[in-house]
C-alpha cells in the first residue's frame, strides 16, 4: 500500500520521521527529494528492499545502485578502506553529485554492485537525520 508523507525539511516532525523509518526497517521503499530529482530509498543491508528498489526502477540486476552517504561516519561502515585520493575528493566536491567507487565491507550485498567489484557511494545528501547508509 503506498502512502504519501510530507515532511517539512526545515522542521521535520519526528513522528512522520519515525514512521519512514518504520517503512524502511519493514524493507519498504521511501522516496525522497535530491537535489535535483527524487530518489528512492531503502535499507541498504535488506536483500528484499533491495530487489523491491530494482523492481520499482525497472533497473536490470548488473546496473549497480549507489549508496547515499548522508554523514561522512556512514562511510567507514560500507567502505573497506578510504584512500587519500577519495578524501581529497570529498573534501573538495561533498555534499554534492559525485559517486565514488570503494571496495566494499564484507557485509554489503553484493545486489547492491551489479557486476561490479566495488560498491558506489555518493555524497549527494548531507542530514543529521540519517544514520545508516540507503540506497
């Protein structure tokens, strides 16, 4: 069942904050505005949201999906290792459109890199509200 939720960025309610959380824990899909167009967000670390999030695409499961790093702390918690280039990278060009490929944690779906070896992550949304990476 879909269900449309506003939620005010400059003062964000926090029980409707908790109820997208609610649909996100549950392995539903969230959309939500970018700055340029609307993304489409689930659990990252969920098998089933995951295919949930290429089903609503129509995305063919080889395309990899980037990861939306809200806060530089999420980086270190889908990313093996950080090499000094990428963080001069994103020193210089994050929070904006700039994916970055990283070798992934051992506990990131592997549904999530299509066929490729790493994993993207993309620093597009900075938030104090987020606390876990989404695809």
């Amino acid at each position: 069942m879909s269900r449309c939720i506003a939620i005010a960025p400059e003062a964000p309610q926090a029980d409707l904050l908790r109820e997208a959380v609610h649909v996100l824990q549950q392995g539903g899909v969230v959309a939500y505005p970018t700055d340029t167009v609307y993304g489409l967000a689930v659990d990252a670390t969920n098998v089933t949201a995951i295919a949930r999030l290429f089903t609503a695409k129509q995305r063919p499961g080889d395309k990899a999906i980037p990861l939306i790093i809200g806060a530089m702390s999420q980086l270190s918690q889908v990313a093996a290792t950080i090499p000094l280039g990428a963080e001069r990278l994103m020193q210089a060009f994050w929070p904006g459109p700039l994916t970055l490929l990283f070798e992934p944690q051992s506990g990131i779906p592997a549904e999530l890199r299509g066929r490729s070896a790493c994993i993207g992550c993309d620093g597009r949304q900075r938030s104090s509200v987020n606390t876990s990476p989404a695809c």
